[in-house]
C-alpha cells in the first residue's frame, strides 16, 4: 500500500498540535509559576529585611539614646568605671557587637573592656560618627553591622557620643532561615503544582490516545479498508475480501452497501466477459478470446520448437440454408455443427485443443498435442465425415458439407494474423477444390489468391477487349427432341489464360461486383442473337434464348426496365426470352421476388429457376413464387440412376411442378438413358450434352436450319 498522508495522519497530526498547544500553555504556565516563585521569594526576603531593619534600628535607637542619657553624668564627670559598666551592660544585649564611648573630639573614651585598650584612639572605620554633625543621632549600615551613634549633649554642650554596634550576622542568618523557610514553602508548593500538572498532562495524554485509537477502529479502519477494496475494484479486481459490518451506525451502512455494490458491479463484469469472450448463439469461444488466446499460446511456444495447428472450419453452402430456409433454421444448423465439431474435438483434438466460433459459419480449432500435423490430419478427416452426415432441419434431411483449411505454426507463418490468414486461404482452396475436404496451406495458395485479384483486375474491361462472348446451348423439347430454344452460356477468351469457364470467373465476377455491367451486356447480346434466329427456324416456332440473371442484378432493382428496353431495341418478342434466376436469389427475399417477377411478367417474359433442388427450397415454395419453369440441376440428373432418391426427388419435381403448371427443364442430360427416364416421367425440356454443347451463335443457326 502506498504511503499517503491519510485521513489518520490528518487526525493524528491535529490531535498532537493540539496537544503541542496545550503542553506549550502548560510549560508557560509552570513557567509563569516558577518566576512567580521567585518573585515572591525575593519580595519575602526583601520585606523580612525591612522589617528586621526597622526593628533593630528602633530597638537600636531606643537603647542608645537611653545609654545616651545613662552616660551624660559618667562622661561629665568623667567616671571611667562607671561608664565602663554602663557599657559592658548594654554589650551584654543581644545582637550587640560593640559599644563605644568618644569625647567631643571622636576619640574612644571606654569600649567596655577592663583595659580599655582603644582608649584615646580615633574611630577612623567607615562608619564612624562626624562629631560636628548636625545630627545628633546617626544610623549606619555596613554588610556587617548596624551602626547607631548618638551625641552626649548637656545643654547646647556636645561633650562626646556614644555608639552601639548591632551585629547583622545573626539577624542575616534567621532572616535566611526564615527566607530558606519560605522558599523550601514554595517549592513544595510547586512540587504539589508539578505533581497535579503531571498528572493532568497525562490525562489529556491519555485521552487523546484513546480518542485517536478509537477513531482509528471506527472511522478511519473502516473508510482505509473501503479505500482499498475501492481501489481493488478501480483495477479490476472484484474477489478481493468482502467487507462486512454488523454496525448499526452509517459506516455499517456504509460498509454494507459498498459489499453490494462490488457484489454487482463483479456480476456485471462477469456478464460482460462472458458476452465480450463468448459466441452468443452456440456458446462457443469467440474470435476476440481466440485471438487472445491464440497470441497466448504462440507467445508461450516461441522459440520452444513445439507446433500448433490451426483448422479454419467453414460450412459449406451455409447462406443457402439462411437464405432459404430462414435464419432461425440456419442457428440451428450453426448449432447442430457446433455440436457436432465440439463432439469430435473433444474426441480427437487432445487436451489443449481450443474450438472457437468466428462468426458467421465459420468455426477455428486450434490443436497443440502430439505430432500435429498428423493430429490435424485425423481430426480434419474426422470432422469432413462427421460434418458431411445429413442434417435433421424441420423434419427434412439438409445435406451440408464442410471446408476445412489447416494451417500450422511455425512452418507457414510465426504470427497470429498470418496464421489465421494463411487458415483462410486453405479453407477457399478447400472450397475451390470442390468443398466437403480439407486442405493444408502451401505458398502456392498465397499464388491462387493472387491470381484470383488478377483475375479480377483482367475482367475489367474484357468485355470492351471483346474477349467475352457469348455460345448457346440447345434446349430441346423431350415429346419430339425438337430444339425449341437456347442457354446463353458465358465464355472468357483470355489473351493468356485461354477460355475460362463462368464456373471460376462468374464467381469474381460476382464478388467484385463487375457483373452488374456484364448482365445487362449479356441480356442485349443474347436478346440481338436471338432476333436473328426466326428466319432460320422456318416454318417452326422461332426458338427462345434463357439468359442467366445474378442475384446480384435482382437486387438492383431496374431489371424490368433494363428487359423491356432490350426487347424494344433488339425487336425480339417477349415470348422468347427466358431468365434464369437462381433459387436462392428468388427465395432469399420472397416479398420483393414476387414484386420484380409480377413486373418481368408484365413485360411478357418467362422465368426459370435455375439449379432448382440444390437450394432446399423445397416444392413447397413454388406455389408462392410465380415462376413459370424450373430447371432441374445437373447433379440430380446425374445421380438419377444410381440413387433412388434423387430419382424420387426428381420424379416429385416434375409432379408438382405439372400441378402447378409450370414447366419442367433437365439439365445435364449425358446419356441417353437419363432422356429417356426423365421423358417417361413427363419432363417437358432436356438440355446437355448429350442433346447439344454449347455453341457459338452462327453454329446454332446451322443447327436450326
Ligand atoms: P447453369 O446456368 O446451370 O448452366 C449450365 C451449365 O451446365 C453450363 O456450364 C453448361 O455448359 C453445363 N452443362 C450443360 N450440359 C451439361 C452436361 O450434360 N453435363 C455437364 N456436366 N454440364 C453441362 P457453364 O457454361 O460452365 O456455366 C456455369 C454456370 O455459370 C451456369 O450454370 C450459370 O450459372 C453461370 N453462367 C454462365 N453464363 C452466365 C451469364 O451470362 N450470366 C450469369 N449470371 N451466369 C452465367
Ligand atoms: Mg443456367
Ligand atoms: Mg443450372
């Protein structure tokens, strides 16, 4: 957890600056209080001192001027002894350091002692009384000792003095005491101060850890913990520990409410995860969780000389089913294959096989165990012959095959996008190759997938090269085998390629869009060739031309317009020309089908449908689209006699399409005895190469002539 000046510094910091606050006014005031202290003991000694002065001046003032007037006779007279007692008397009273006795002149006339030693000697001390002063009494202090003199007078007469010398040094000594006293008062008295001051700081003390500890455990415990599961969730991270509370007050609250919400928000996540990292529809991994997981893997293998396989898996014919069938049938197919494709994986793919659907019909297995190449092999075979078993739609049997493209890592490519490009290249060439098989990639498909651009790039313009023409296949009448009309078939002559069958350019054609200014050339050019075939008909009914129509030229919309134009300009009759829709293209939208087929038969032409069975239409469709004749694909035919049920399909066909009026065209026809089993179930039009290949327009004159 980072370091962070937090709501409990932010506490703490208040709580010591105001214990800073109060410890500062406290120390101010023991401060405050020992000045105090002081103060008052200097005030005492001072007062003590004064007082004590004032005594003893008094007292000493007193005793002099009483010795004074004890001693005026003695020293008149001068009668030594009895001065000398009066002095050795007062020397005897307390405090009293000397009493000495002067004449007029200052000298000592007694000092108590027997041998009056001073005698006759000058007082020359700093305190020593002036003689002619005018005071008569003199007080004077000296550290040592108060001093008092006071002049002997008789009369106006000063016949000598006397002073008295009170020694301080007791009175120094009690004062201290008394002082010494006070003081040692004091500071117990500021002991007792301290004492409570102690005792109040560690109160306050207290009570602020006390204060700070349980704002801690209620407030900012609480609202860290809250911050970091916050946090938590801020990142991602929603399984950290759930907060719980049993409190009754807001942070309990608080609390309760954050677990809910993180409870939610972790649902919410959960759920978006899934649908970001799922298919919707089979439940399968989705190309973005593929694509992460397939970067993954390849990050991991890098380097450590281990493969992995990529098959592309894509259902074959998928849009027809949509198209035809509606979409909720083909989620049903998607769903049936995904089953089917999970089914086989988890047989085969080994335990770190990865199936994903891309969307669409297109489903992505990775593979990583074992020799892979073999291990791709086997499953690919697997899923074509697990994939290719019919397919229960709507009580109805739905034949779907699947391509599959393998690619693998590291030997086509080292990155994912080239991987999965490469998967896909494989898949179209397993397509190109005829679909229900599977194909590995080779450098040689990157060359396929360039010469399929180039082609593109080579049809542009080819008609205005003339390099597209048109040959026509007879279509004959089964009663008579009389040929009544023709198929305009498409042929490229390329410069370098040669011819190119419509089968492989009508595809890029209709991918790249250039058949939408192909169409309508082939519907003026079939329409032009058509006009000219009445005269060589003779005395039989001039015969038709059946134009193919893309869906892509449905979808524009002006087709009617773009009929009608041709029939005026070319003068052929209404009558004799037929378009060949697909199924698929009339089925895929039925509501603007009929709308364009009701316009295209307002301008009198008839419409096929072309490849008719291949699109599970079924026969049920043919009562709503107004179609005047299907023609039956070439596979039935083909398979007529070997398989009983397409000769059963193909015999329906023809029933129903009789009971509906509408006429029924063979294609295909190879051999004879396909003629003849499709003229006995009343097939009214053949057309094949065992009738007729397709041929250039002249050919086709000679031929009616
Ligand atoms: P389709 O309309 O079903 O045309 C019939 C195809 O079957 C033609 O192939 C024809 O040559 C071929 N065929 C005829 N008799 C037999 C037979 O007895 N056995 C076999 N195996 N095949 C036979 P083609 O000319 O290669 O055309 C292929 C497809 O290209 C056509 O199928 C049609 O869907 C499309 N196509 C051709 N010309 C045009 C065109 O002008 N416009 C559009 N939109 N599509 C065209
Ligand atoms: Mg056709
Ligand atoms: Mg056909």
């Amino acid at each position: 957890m980072k370091v962070r000046f937090g709501l409990q510094a932010r506490f703490l910091m208040a709580l010591t600056i105001t214990m800073g606050v109060v410890f500062a006014l406290l120390a101010l005031l023991l401060q405050r209080q020992s000045v105090m202290q002081r103060e008052v003991d200097l005030l005492g000694r001072d007062a003590m001192q004064t007082m004590a002065a004032d005594a003893l001046s008094r007292r000493g003032e007193g005793m002099v001027e009483q010795l004074a007037d004890s001693l005026t006779n003695p020293l008149y007279f001068y009668d030594l002894d009895l001065i000398g007692a009066t002095v050795r008397a007062a020397t005897r009273q307390p405090d009293v350091a000397y009493v000495l006795v002067y004449d007029a002149d200052g000298n000592i006339v007694h000092d108590g002692t027997y041998d009056i030693a001073a005698y006759g000697q000058a007082m020359t001390d700093p305190v020593a009384p002036v003689v002619d002063a005018p005071e008569e009494r003199v007080t004077q202090w000296t550290d040592t000792v108060m001093d008092v003199s006071q002049a002997i007078t008789i009369g106006k007469e000063r016949i000598g003095g006397v002073r008295v010398g009170y020694s301080l040094l007791d009175i120094r000594a009690s004062e201290a005491r008394a002082a010494g006293n006070l003081n040692s008062r004091l500071v117990e008295l500021g002991r007792r101060h301290m004492g409570w001051f102690v005792a109040l700081l560690a109160t306050l003390a207290l009570a602020c850890v006390a204060i700070a500890l349980y704002v801690q455990r209620t407030l900012v415990k609480p609202i860290r913990e809250l911050a970091d599961a916050a946090e938590a969730i801020g990142v991602g991270n929603y399984d950290a520990k759930r907060l719980v509370s049993d409190r009754q007050d807001e942070v309990g609250a608080l609390v309760r409410a954050f677990g809910d919400m993180n409870d939610s928000i972790a649902r919410h996540d959960r759920d978006v995860r899934r649908m970001a990292y799922t298919d919707a529809l089979t439940g399968l991994t989705n190309r973005l969780a593929f694509r992460e997981s397939l970067d993954h893997r390849l990050m991991m293998l890098r380097g450590s000389g281990r493969q992995l396989g990529l098959l592309f898996a894509d259902i074959d014919d998928f849009k027809r089913v949509n198209d035809t069938l509606g979409h909720e049938a083909g989620d049903e197919v998607l769903l049936q294959f995904a089953n089917r494709i999970s089914g086989v994986v988890g047989l085969m793919g080994g335990d770190e096989a990865l199936l994903a659907r891309f969307g669409g019909d297109e489903f992505v297995i990775l593979i990583q165990d074992g020799d892979v190449r073999d291990s791709a092999t086997r499953l690919a075979e697997a899923l074509v012959r697990e994939l290719g078993q019919p397919l229960m739609l709507e009580g109805r049997q739905v034949f779907l095959g699947t391509s599959i493209g393998i690619t693998l890592f590291p030997e086509d490519a080292a990155d994912a996008s080239a991987l999965m490009k490469n998967g896909d290249i494989a898949m179209y060439q397993a397509k190109v190759a005829g679909k229900n098989c599977y194909r590995y990639y080779s450098r040689a498909m990157d060359q396929a997938v360039e010469r399929r651009v180039h082609m593109e790039q080579e049809l542009r313009g080819a008609w205005e090269r003339g390099e597209l023409s048109l040959v026509y296949q007879p279509i004959v009448r089964m009663s008579d085998r009389r040929v009544v009309g023709a198929e305009a078939l498409l042929r490229w002559q390329h410069p370098e390629m040669g011819t190119i069958s419509p089968a492989v350019f009508i595809d890029v054609a209709e991918q790249s869009g250039l058949i939408e200014s192909i169409g309508p050339r082939v519907l003026r050019a079939a329409c032009a060739a058509a006009a000219q075939w009445a005269n060589a008909a003779g005395s039989h009914e001039p015969p038709f031309v059946s134009v193919n129509v893309s869906p892509r030229q449905l979808r524009t919309g002006d087709l009617p317009e773009e009929v009608a134009a041709c029939l005026r300009d070319t003068g052929l009759p209404a009558s004799r020309l037929h378009l060949e829709l697909t199924e698929t293209a009339v089925i895929s939208d039925e509501a603007h089908a009929s709308a364009l087929l009701a316009k295209l038969h307002r301008t009198g032409v008839k419409v096929w449908l072309d490849d008719f069975g291949t699109g599970f239409s079924g026969l049920s469709h043919l009562r709503r689209v107004p179609v005047d004749g299907v023609k039956i694909d070439k596979s039935f035919v083909a398979d007529m006699q070997r398989d009983p049920d397409d000769l059963a399909l193909t015999t329906a066909i023809i029933a129903m399409a009789h009971s509906l009026g509408i006429t029924v065209v063979a294609e295909g026809v190879e051999k004879e005895a396909q003629y003849d089993i499709l003229r006995a179930r009343g097939c009214n039009l053949a057309q094949g190469y065992w009738l007729g290949h397709p041929m250039t327009a002249t050919e086709f004159r000679h031929l009616l002539i």
